[in-house]
C-alpha cells in the first residue's frame, strides 16, 4: 500500500475529517490486537523459531490486508451507485 496522507484522503479520495478519524481508530484496534497476537506466536515454545516468525509475518500481513480493506470499502462507500454500473 502506498503512503496516503490525510490530504490524500480529503482531497483525493473525498473523506471527511469524521470519516477518517473512524479510519484511524479501526487502524489502532486492527494494529493493538496484531501486536498482542505477534507477542503469543512469538513466545510460544511449542514451535521452533522460523515457525514462530512465519506465524508473526502472516499476522502483520492480515492486519494491513484488513487496513486496506477498510480503507477501500470506506473510499467505495462514497462512489455514487450510478457510477459503479
């Protein structure tokens, strides 16, 4: 994903200033609970380093993957219906 600023967000994309702090929060939630689930995978004893690493990788990669998403769906929400067709 490419660095967006929060002008991009307002001038690009079209976002209010309330709709990018709902962004911004659900960014910090996704991003909390991704650091505390690389914690888990990485102090787990049951698995050998690279595994604990590989666990760690696929947790930072769903939660950007959920960031875009919610980033898209938001930018997708303020598309006229007319326009979609």
């Amino acid at each position: 994903m490419p660095d967006i600023t929060r002008n991009d967000l307002t001038k690009v994309y079209g976002l209010s200033d309330v709709e990018i702090e709902s962004l911004d929060k659900e960014s910090q939630n996704i991003l909390g609970k991704t650091i505390m689930m690389i914690d888990v995978a990485l102090r787990d004893e049951d698995e050998d380093c690279s595994s604990r690493i590989e666990t760690a990788l696929n947790f930072i990669h769903m939660a950007m993957t959920l960031i875009e998403e919610n980033l898209e769906s938001m930018v997708n929400s303020k598309i006229p219906k007319e326009q979609l067709n």
